[in-house]
C-alpha cells in the first residue's frame, strides 16, 4: 500500500507512529491525528474559498462582457488576497441595541454550516471524513444550521432591513428544503442507501440520465438554498440594501460572504455526488486517488459554474412569486415525481438494465412534460382572467 | 364457473346497472343505455349459456340445477333461498332473456337516443320534438326523451325481478320478483307522470294487481304453515302432496286446491283474466311498444309462469280425467277471458289497445290449457305468444313512432298517432316493420304450418279435444276465430289500402335499434312452433322430433300423456284461423273511416262497461265508506269524541296533582331546594376556576402527586 | 459504560425542567417551548430503552419518531393559536387568556 | 471515569445547562435560542446512544423546522418580547416546588427499579438500524399503522394551522 494508493491511511499510520513514539496514549494520538485531518481539509477548503472568489469575480465579469480583476498579480490572482486584507483591518463595528453574543456567533454558525458540509463528502473512494448512512439527511440537517445562522444574523442586527432579509431568507430555504428533501430521495432509491459513498459506488449509470428531471429540481432548490440569484430576494440590494448581512463589517461580513461562495461549490460538488457519479469518471478513480479528487473537483467546478451562470443570467423573482411556485408547482412536482420513479423503480426491478434506464428516463420526461402542460393551462387561465379571453387575430383574409 | 353459480348470476347485471344508473350515470344518457344495454346482454348471455347447458343433460327433470343457502334463521332450522332451473325455468329463462335484451335494445331508438333536446319537453311528459335548423330551412324532428337515463334504470330493475322470478326455488323470493315486478310496472305507466292518465293507469294497475297479490300472499302464508317450506322441490314430493291433498279446509275443498286457488288468484290480477283484467289496456299509456311490451311478453307470463309452476299443487287432488274443483275455476276463468277479451277487441280502434284486450284474450288461452291440465301446452303457448307479441306491440311501437314522424312534419298535433283510423297503407312507407308485423299477426291468428302460433294453439285445442273437455274447446275455436279476424283487421286498417291522412302520408321508417329487434323476434315467431310439432301431425309429424314436448314434459315425474292425434281440431284450428283472417281482409278492405265501421257496437267499444260497474261497485263505496263512516262516524265522532271527555278528565287530573304535589313538594322542595344547593357550592367553588390554563396544570399535578404517593404508601408497598 | 440509570436522571431533569417552564412562564410560547423540553426528555427515554434492552427491537426508535411528528404538529397547531390569539387580544400572556373562567 | 462517561457528563449538564436557560432566561429570543442548543445537546445524547438517524432528524425537525418556527412567532407577537415586567408568573415558586417534587418522585421511583445500573450490549456487528428502522416503518406487521396515522395527523396540523393563523382582513 503505498501513499499514492491510499494517502490518507498511509499519512495515518506514519503519523500514528510518530506520535505513539513521542509517548503520547494511543487513544489521544488517535484524536489529535482525526483534528489534524479536519483542520486539513477546512484549510484546503478555504483556500479553495478564496480563489472562488477570483473565479467569480473573473466569471461574472465575462458574462458582463468586462475583464475582472487584473491589475494584481497574474490575472488578477494575488486580488483576493488583497481583499483579505482589507477585510481583516476594517473596523469591526457591532450597532448599538445589538444582542452581541448572537451577532457574533452568526458568522459563525454560517461559516460552520458549510464546513460540516465536506465531512461526508467521498472525494475519492479512500478519502472521505465518515461514511454517514444517513448522509442525505446530513445535508439537510447542516442547511438547516444554516437556517439558524441567518435568522440569529437578521435578528441580533437590530435593524430593520436586517430582520426583513432574514424572514425572507428563512422561509425561501424552510421552503425550499422540502422539494430538495425528495429529490434527494431518489438517489436514495436507485442506490438504496443515503451515505454518499454508496450513491458514488452504484453509479454505474450516471443518475442523471435516470432521473434528469430530478436533477434539475434538486439544482433550483439548491440556488433557492443558497438564496443566490434569482432566490437572493434575502440581500435583495434593490430593498432591503444587504438583507441580514447589513450591520456586518470586517471579517464578519466576509465569512458570510465566503460561506456563501464556498457553499455554492459545496452544492455543486453535491449535484456532482448525487446525480453526476461523483468521483467516478470512466475508471480513471481506480487508477490513483488523486486524479479521483481531480475529478470530483473538475465535476464541482462544472456544477459551480452553472450556479454563476444562473445567478448572472436571470433577474430576481418576487418573494411571493417565489414561495409559490415552490408550493404551487416544485414540491408538488418532486412529489409526484418521486412517487412516479418509486413506482417505476418498483415494477422495473427485474428488468434489464437498458429497459430501466430507458423506462425512467421516459417517465422523468413524461412527469415534466405534464408539469409544463398544467402549468401552462393554469397561467393561461389566469392571465385570460385578468386580460380577457386571448383574441385571435385572422391574417390574410 | 359452474353453472349453479352461473344462475346466481343471472339477476345480478340488471340490478347492479339499476343502481349505477341510479347513483352515477344518470347525467349522461350515452352512459347510462351502455350500462343498461350492457347489463341486459350480460344477463343474456349467461342466461343462454345456462339454457344451452341445461338442453344438453339428459333428465333434467329429475336432476334439475340448484343450489341454495340459508337465509333467514326460523326457529331452529332455516329458511332457505336458492335458484333452480328445471326444463320449464330454462325454456322460459330463454325466451325472457332475450326479450329483455330486445327490449332494452328497442328503448335506445323508441327513446330518440342522438336526436336533439326537445324545445319544450319536460321531464314527465312525451317528448314533443325538436326545431332544427338544417341548409336555412327549419323543420322538426323527433326529440330525446328527457328522463333517458331514468327509463333504463328502471328496465333495469324489472329486468332484476323477472330474472329472481324465473331462477328462484322457492315461492318467497319468486313473490319478491313479482313484487319488484309490480312496482316497476307501476313506475314505467306512470312514465310519463306529467299525463293525467298515465298517473291514473299506473294507480290503477298497482291497485288491481295488488288484490291479486294480497290474496297470493295468503296462499303462500297457507302454504308455509301447512307444509313448514316454500322451496318448490320440497313441497311437489308425493308425500307433501298426498298430505295436502288428503285434508279438507275451507269451502269443502282439499287444502292444496285452495292454495292453489289462492295462488291463481294473483295470477288474475297478475296476467289481467277477468275479473282483475282491467288495468291492462290502460296501462298502455306507458312508453308506447317498451312498457307494453312488458306488460304483454314477460311480465304478464310471470302469472302463467306461476301457474305453471304450481301444476302439481293443482293437480294433487285430481283423480283420473275428472277436473278439480279448482282447475274448473281456473278452466272457466281462462277459456271466458279469452273469448271475452277477443269480443272487446274487435271493436278497439287505438292499435295498442287492440294487441292488449288481445293479450288478455291469449293469456287466458294459456290459463284454460292449464285448467284442463294440459301444462306443457300452456308453456309453449306461453313462449310462442311471447314471442309474436313482443314483435306485435314492437311492430305497433315502430308504426306510432312512424306516425309521430308524420305528426311532427305536419305539425298537427290534434292527430292521435295510435288511431289506426288515421293510418292505412303504411307498408309501403315502413317495409320492414310491414313484413315483421304480419308475420306477427299471422303468427298470433294461427296461420296454419308456418307460424309458431298455429302449433301452440293448435296444441291447446286438440288437449282440449282429445279429453273432452268440449265446453273448452268451443270457447276457445270461437275465441280464435275472433282473434284471427280482429289481426287482419288491424293488420288492414294500418299498413293495407291508401293512406288515410296526411301523416300517413309521411310516416317513416324507424331507426335500426328498433327495426333489429323486430326482425329477430319475427325470426322466432316463425321458428320457435318447429321445436313442438306433435310426433302425429300428418305429413310434418316426426320430420322434426317434437322437442319441447320432450323437454318441457318431464319437469314432472309423470310425463303427460299426449292426446291420440284428431282431425277434427286440426280441421277446427284451421277453418278458424283462415276463416277469420278472410272474413278480416274482406271486411276491412272497403272500410274508410270509422262510422262505416259496423262492428262499433257500444257494448264493446265500452269493454262492457266493466270500469264503469267496478267504479260503482268498488270505487264510489269505498269513497262513501271513507267520507261517511270512517271520517264522519268515527273519527269525527266516535275517536274525537273519546278525546274530547278524555281531555278535560285527563286535564283536571293533572291541574290537581300540579297544584297539591308538584308545586309544593316536587318543584320548591326537590326542584328549587338542589338547584339552590348546586348554586350555592358552585358559587364557593367557582374561584378554582380560573381560565387559567396553567393553574389547572398544577392543580392536576397536585392531585397526580397526592394521588400518586398514596397508591405508593398504602397500596403498593 | 454509561448505565442506564444516567440516562434516565437526566431525561427526568430534563422533563422537570420542562414541566417549570409549562408551569411558570407568563408567554404561552415559553410555555410551548417548555413543552418541547419535556417531549425532548421523553425521546433521550424512548432511545436509551432503545438501546440498552433489545437493539433489534425497534420499538423505541419508532415511538421517537412518532413523538418528533407529533411534537411538529403540536408545535405548529400551538404557534398557530398564540398568534391567533395574539391577533384578537393582543397578548400572548397565558395568564389573560382566561376568557373560558367560570 | 471512562472518557464515555465523561462526554455524556459534558453533554448532559450543556443540555441541562441550556435548559435551564430556556425557561429562566428574560429575552424569549434567547430562549429560544437556548431551546436550540438544548436540542443539539439532546442531538448529541442521541449520537451517543448510537441513534444516528434520531440524531439527525433531531436536527433537521427540532432545530431546522420547530426552533424557526418558535423564533418566527416570538417575532410575531413582538409586543412582549421587550416587556420588561416580571417574566414568570406569580405562582412560579409553586411551579418550581412542583417540578422538583416530580423529579424528586421519578428519582425515586427509579432508585427502586433493579433494571437501573443495566449496562448497554454492544450494537452485533452488521447490523444497520437505519435500514431496521426503515423496514419497520413499512412492514404491516410492525409500524406501517402508526407511521400513516402521523402523517395524517401531520397534515391535520398542517391544514388546522393554516386555517387559525389565517387572518381573514388581510387575506394573507
């Protein structure tokens, strides 16, 4: 076994070595040695953090049709470090009336709830904090900390703005988790597991192709999660200047600001786990662990890029508008849908493997074909409600 | 599926779609006939298939289907319900099934089903037709039925009780066909509820039949204490039979003579014979051929049927040729209806009417066969009429919707569509309903060789003959003759000769949900006499085995005897049968118009004046006795004037027991008295009533904890 | 090893925390937060039954999670009527939601 | 002391701890709050007891879904949240005498009980709860019957706290 083979347990073992040889109690050198992992990973994850900064900001420019930082460093690179730098020497300010230990802890918590995220995520069949059996959940239970941290932010700011962002806010993601529960569910089916290593392994058949309308509802219920454009009526600058993100300067505000960023590849290394095979990429995770994590990267990144795509393509949608259409079309859809693919899932099971695959693919596009047509009808309806029955105009005679 | 079950089965299709009808479909009239049609080709289809199987074992008689379960607890055994189909049950079964389906089938094109809403029908009403617009010229056209949906719910449960009558093993579930029977008869005259007529007809048919039934509830009640069952094979066994024809009752009669009387009484009103035959002819206010048809095929026979089905009873006492003192009755009763019947008929101008004082005259054909015990006569005869006269009142119904069409495109409704006065030369209009009509007709005259009615009447006749019984045989060669005459009479006055007016003129052919069923039943009215050509007929005698006879015969241990072949009934049936269709074409050809009717006698044109006699016989007295003696005598004085010393006594009484004991004692002491003390405990008390939700929480966790250590302390420990 | 009796103690302190929330707190949604505290001491009880009788029984797992369905639905019919209430009379005091006295 | 021990001390007197909090503390946000923490800490006792699904649906139900909702409505009757009167009634001594009168009798009811010091068996190696649990919330020979009858009842409070909440002025 060697370290291109299974880095993690080699580092392990020779790590193990080096501390029981220093003296130290077995059991304590294996608890230090599972702190250095974690503290590992959240370093890798945020310097990761700040170079998605520079992505964004160079994405965003091109589909703006600008250039994006790049006046330091090589194209810029050296830009988010000096933003950094700003951020850490601004004056920490906290508003007057504040409830000080919760507008502190926010950040926090927010920063948190996207970290705990990467504890179940495989980046390579050997790599990977715990093989959760219930990780779909997992995920659920971290947005909802989430949640948490944006209600304490918009409430412990004392203002206004702050607390209507973060109402806003808190009902698009307790909303929004319901439709993304489900379309969690289906993975959970095709592999009959919720860890995330088992979804991984039983992709033989990447899931999209299974069930791509699945995959897009769990990719609109995860911008909704974010509250990222056309969800972000939370920062909604327009009304509410910043949403619950206004009191905060410094460090504080770029922890939400990184959570954020660091989130939206979170969710796009998750489309990647869930419906996109994760690591797997035609055997190439079996030749080293390294070109898996590259893999599983690249997926993210994609995943990511598509998030921005959307963010800096479309316009922000009423709240209302929004919590409608969650109500009144996403989670009936996902409802249906699930109970369409566990149907399918259920009369398929002895098929061959082509006819699955095809049988599901069909009823996914059958289940959004019928979505499309009520929803078509119902708006049709409403809006001849309100302008009259559509005219006809006769060309030619 | 086993064929017992199969049996079960039968009735159920009908009723299921009644109650489909019913709760669910009735909005939709295409739904509702494919439900009904649907259910009614189901039933018919079972019901072959149990006939063609029930031909197929051999002694069925002897080994018939059943099967039974038990149904109500009656002390400490069991009352028992079941279906049975012996020889007389499959060949009825046959020809009901069919009718049925035929009927149902018919319903669809008489009910105008695709023919647009009518301009101002209402529900309870004919339909009056409806304005189309059609290439910028408008004209009238015949609309749907606006209670579509609702006619064939209510096919649909008669269908139901003709079925429980035909397959069931014992009297009471055959009595609760005969009842739904009656009901639905009732509900189909009164149709059109929103005629005065029909609303009448349909009381009158229900008040009649129910005199019957009374008195055929009092048999079966007779019968089940006397022999403690109802089951048929129970009771036809030689000893059951030997016991109740061994006691006398009543009148000097044996007791299985006087259930059987009983039981042919509701057989009267039932199959309308005289006396109770009043109700039939009006009851062709119904629906025009549909509810006739009903009321001239199945259900009518469901009396004969009956009859038949109580042979043995009839004949437990008979000793040798002599007839019993019941079957004379049931003998005289029939020969006479059928004579009578027959002279009414002849003097009817309404086509509807005709074929029902016709229907009444054949049924009593059928019931004197039975009288003088020729019941294997009677049962083909009951089969072949049903036959030609469900294409009889069919055909008639095809002609009046004809003549509507006619009425319709002249728009002068003061025509009666069913005056046969006012048709004439209608063949050349409505071919197909020409030619089934007339082999209807000839098939009812008794038009020698060819129609089923000759065999099955000839049959009668020669029963008759060959055992002398010769006052029978006269009523009913006469009866016949009449028969043949008053066919060809109609028969000319609708389709021969030249169009008496101009809706005769214009009359059409009907659709072919109606023209269908006429050409299949002419097909039996045709065929069905070959199955019962007598093994002695000269010349056609044993060319076909004569079936039936074999077949129906041995429902009964004894199989009768047939009668040594006579020329003279022979001779007799065809004389009369020739004779009259003759003497009806002759007459009828001059005739143009209904004064130069010379047969118009009043005596007959009133039916001999029987509503009338019955109307101040039974009818006005019983009005008197309810106005005069049970509201003037003794409700006004008798009960009213019990109550008027009752009350003030009664009153006094209790003003007494108020004003000594309830106010004082009752009402201060006990009344008030706890009232005060509740008052006054719930006033102290009323402060632990707090509203406040937690001090009720401590409270009961007070009590818990107080409640709880106690048990600990003193029970547990 | 943990015994089983720790656990027990604590869920009990748990409930009777709960229990003085229910009973002494002036705003009804304290009170439903108390509420919640002692459903809470219910569940550690159901789970740690669970776990030390039989594991392959599954019983108390089952019954916890019918109490976290029912817990949902107690809470949100509960918020509910205090913000109805709140609505019409303008106070979430438990103490004056008493018009229901004698 | 086993460092088993010693992590169940330190999660039940957090629990307690925050407990304590929510129903003493003056500021309903922070009790709620407190209530949160509270749960995470019952979160963790359940991880402890190798209840990992409970655990995580604790989180997810408790804190992503009731806790929120608590906040919301704090916010929502926002009139008292500043009230600086008295925050327990006036009986609450009586309150507190009979919470420690009913902890006082459980404990002494348990002190009784010979199935105290039971310790746990270890969890037989293969075997998956969840997958256990799952199949017991669907078999009809287990909890499918109780399992339908909270969803149910769930939807019930769905629709009745929609109807009591709703406010017929302002339509929304």
């Amino acid at each position: 076994m060697s370290f291109w083979n299974d880095p993690l347990k080699v580092a392990a073992d020779w790590l193990l070595g080096v501390f029981t040889g220093w003296g130290m109690p077995e059991m304590a050198a294996n608890i230090l040695i599972g702190f250095l992992g974690v503290l590992l990973l959240i370093t890798v994850l945020m310097v990761l953090d700040i170079f998605l900064v520079w992505i964004e900001r160079k994405v965003v420019a091109r589909f703006q049709d600008r250039l994006g930082p790049n006046r330091v460093g090589p194209f810029g690179l050296i830009q988010p470090f000096a933003d950094i730098i700003k951020l850490i020497i601004k004056e920490d300010t906290t508003p007057g009336g504040a409830d000080k230990v919760v507008y502190n802890i926010a950040p926090m918590l927010s920063m948190m709830s996207v970290l705990i995220l990467w504890a179940i995520v495989p980046l390579a069949p050997t790599i990977l904090g715990v093989d959760l059996n219930i990780g779909a959940l997992y995920l659920i239970a971290a947005g909802a900390i989430g949640t948490l941290s944006i209600i304490m932010a918009g409430w412990s700011s004392n203002n206004k703005f702050a607390l209507i962002g973060a109402f806003r806010q808190v009902a698009v993601m307790v909303s929004f988790e319901v439709p993304m529960l489900t379309m969690l569910l289906i993975p959970t089916i095709f592999a009959g597991s919720m860890g995330m290593s088992t979804i991984i392994e039983k992709q033989d058949v990447w899931y999209v192709f299974l069930a791509p309308l699945a995959a897009v509802i769990f990719l609109i219920a995860a911008i909704a999660e974010l509250g990222r454009a056309p969800f972000d009526m939370a920062e909604g600058e327009s009304e509410l200047v910043s949403g619950f993100n206004i009191e905060y300067s410094g460090m504080k505000f770029g922890m939400f600001y990184a959570g954020e960023l660091l989130h939206a590849f979170t969710f796009g290394g998750f489309l990647a786990i869930l419906f996109f095979g994760g690591y797997r990429f035609f055997g190439l995770e079996q030749v080293s662990p390294f070109l898996a994590i590259a893999v599983i990267v690249f997926k993210a990144f994609i995943g990511y890029w598509i998030i921005m795509w959307v963010k800096y393509t479309l316009l922000r949608i009423r709240i209302d508008h929004m919590l409608a259409f969650n109500w009144k079309f996403l989670t009936p859809l996902a409802f249906s849908l699930l109970m369409v693919v566990a149907l399918m899932n259920a009369l398929l099971a002895n098929a061959p493997i082509w006819l699955y695959i095809s049988g599901m693919f069909l009823s996914n596009v059958a289940v959004a074909w019928a979505a499309l047509e009520i929803a078509r009808s119902v708006s049709r309806r409403e809006r001849e409600k309100v302008e009259g029955p559509k005219q006809v105009v006769e060309v030619g005679h | 599926m086993t064929t017992e079950t199969l049996i079960w089965l039968i009735p159920l299709p009908p009723v299921l779609a009644f109650f489909l009808i019913v709760l669910l479909t009735n909005k939709s009239k295409w739904l509702s006939h494919t439900v009904g049609v649907g259910a009614a080709f189901l039933s018919w289809l079972a019901s072959m298939i149990v006939f063609f199987r029930a031909v197929s074992v051999e002694h069925l008689g002897e080994h018939p289907f059943e099967s039974s379960i038990n149904w109500l607890p009656t002390g400490n055994s069991w009352f028992e319900i079941g279906v049975l189909i012996d020889p007389v049950g499959a060949a009825v079964l046959f020809f009901v099934s069919i009718t049925i389906f035929m009927i149902f089938l018919y319903s669809v094109g008489y009910h105008n089903f695709g023919q647009p809403a009518g301009d101002h029908d209402r529900a309870g009403l004919p339909p009056h037709g409806a304005t189309v617009e059609e290439h910028g010229h408008k004209h009238v056209v015949p609309s749907v039925e606006p209670m579509y949906s609702r006619f064939f719910a209510f096919l649909g449960l008669f269908a139901f009780g003709m079925y429980v009558l035909v397959v069931s093993d014992n009297l009471l579930t055959m009595f609760v066909g005969w009842e739904i029977m009656g009901l639905c008869s009732y509900l189909l005259i009164g149709f059109w509820y929103g005629k005065e007529s029909a609303r009448n007809a349909a009381i009158k048919a229900f008040m009649t039949t129910r005199v019957g039934d009374v008195f055929m509830l009092l048999g079966i009640a007779f019968l089940y204490s006397a022999t403690g069952t109802l089951t048929f094979r129970e009771i036809f066994t030689e000893e059951t039979l030997h016991m109740l024809a061994g006691h006398t009752t009543f009148f000097g009669m044996t007791v299985s003579g006087f259930i059987a009387l009983l039981l042919f009484i509701g057989t009267i009103g039932k199959s309308a014979q005289w006396p109770l035959h009043v109700w039939l002819p009006d009851a062709m206010e119904g629906p025009t051929p549909v509810s006739a048809m009903i009321h001239a095929a199945t259900m009518v026979s469901a009396g004969v049927y009956a009859v038949i089905r109580m042979f043995p009873l009839l004949t437990a006492d008979m000793h040798g040729h002599g007839l019993t003192v019941t079957m004379s009755i049931v003998a005289f009763i029939g020969a006479f209806t059928a004579l009578f019947a027959a002279t009414i008929a002849v003097a009817q101008n309404d086509i509807k009417r005709v074929l029902a004082y016709s229907t009444i005259s054949q049924l009593g054909y059928m019931i004197a066969a039975i009288g003088i015990g020729a019941y294997v006569a009677a049962a083909f005869h009951l089969i072949t009429h049903a036959f030609f006269k469900a294409l009889l009142f069919l055909g008639s119904g095809s002609v009046i919707h004809g003549m509507e069409h006619g009425v319709l495109h002249t728009g002068n409704h003061k025509v009666d569509p069913q005056d046969m006065y006012n048709m004439g030369g209608l063949r050349k209009k409505m071919p197909i309903t020409f030619w089934t009509f007339l082999i209807g007709g000839f098939a009812l005259s008794g038009f020698p060789l060819v129609t089923a009615g000759f065999w099955s009447k000839d049959e009668i006749l020669a029963d008759a003959f060959g055992h002398g019984h010769w006052a029978v045989f006269i009523t009913l060669a006469v009866a016949a003759f009449l028969t043949a005459f008053y066919t060809m009479r109609q028969i000319t006055l609708t389709f021969l000769g030249e169009p008496r007016t101009e809706e005769a003129k214009h009359a059409q052919e009907t659709p072919w949900t109606m023209t269908t069923p006429l050409v299949v039943l002419s097909f039996f009215a045709v065929t069905y006499g070959w199955v019962g050509i007598p093994e002695h007929f000269p010349l056609l005698g044993g060319l076909v085995p004569n079936w039936f006879h074999d077949f129906v015969g041995h429902t009964l241990a004894e199989v009768p005897e047939t009668p040594e072949f006579s020329w003279i009934p022979l001779l007799t049936s065809l004389v009369v049968a020739l004779g009259g269709l003759t003497l009806g074409w002759l007459y009828y050809r001059n005739v143009k118009s209904v004064s130069e009717d010379k047969l118009q006698i009043p005596l007959l044109k009133n039916k001999y004046y029987f509503d009338e006699a019955y109307d101040f016989l039974f009818v006005k007295p019983a009005y008197w006795f309810a106005e005069n003696v049970v509201y003037k005598l003794l409700d006004q004085r008798l009960i009213d004037g019990i109550l008027h010393i009752s009350g003030p006594t009664t009153g006094g009484i209790g003003k007494f027991v108020r004003e000594k004991f309830d106010l004082p004692f009752i009402n201060e002491l006990v009344g008030d008295g706890s009232a005060n003390v509740t008052y006054w405990f719930g006033g102290k008390l009323r402060a632990v009533q707090t509203g406040r939700v937690q001090q009720y929480l401590m409270l009961a966790l007070v009590t818990f904890i107080v409640i709880g250590v106690a048990l600990y302390f003193f029970v547990l420990s | 090893m943990v015994p089983l009796s720790w656990y027990l103690i604590f869920a009990a302190a748990l409930f009777s925390l709960g229990l003085f929330g229910v009973l002494s707190r002036r705003n009804a949604v304290a009170i439903l937060l108390g509420i919640e505290l002692m459903l809470n001491a219910v569940n550690i009880n159901l789970a740690a039954f669970w776990r030390y009788g039989n594991v392959m029984d599954m019983a108390g797992q089952v019954f916890a999670i019918i109490v976290f369905a029912v817990a949902a639905a107690e809470v949100s019919v509960g918020l509910a009527l205090v913000i109805s209430v709140y609505r019409r009379r303008n106070t979430v005091v438990a103490d004056e939601i008493d018009m229901m006295k004698w | 002391m086993t460092g088993e021990q010693i992590v169940f001390l330190v999660v039940a007197l957090f629990t307690l701890g925050s407990g304590f909090m929510v129903v003493t503390t003056r500021n309903l946000v922070h009790a709620a709050l407190w209530l949160v923490s509270t749960l995470f800490g019952v979160a963790v006792t359940y991880a402890v007891l190798d209840a990992a699904f409970l655990a995580v649906v604790q989180v997810v139900v408790y804190i992503g879904a009731i806790a929120i909702l608590f906040i919301f409505a704090v916010m929502l009757t926002r009139k008292d949240v500043r009230d600086q009167g008295p925050q327990m009634n006036k009986n609450w001594w009586f309150g507190a005498l009979l919470a420690v009168m009913t902890f006082g009798g459980l404990y002494f009811l348990l002190q009784g009980w010979s199935g105290l010091s039971k310790t746990a068996a270890a969890i037989p190696a293969g075997f998956d709860a969840v997958a256990e649990l799952g199949n017991e919330l669907v078999s009809p020979a287990a909890y499918v019957l109780p399992f339908e009858v909270a969803s149910v009842l769930l939807v019930a409070a769905l629709v009745g706290a929609v109807y009591v909440a709703f406010n017929p002025r302002s339509g929304k």
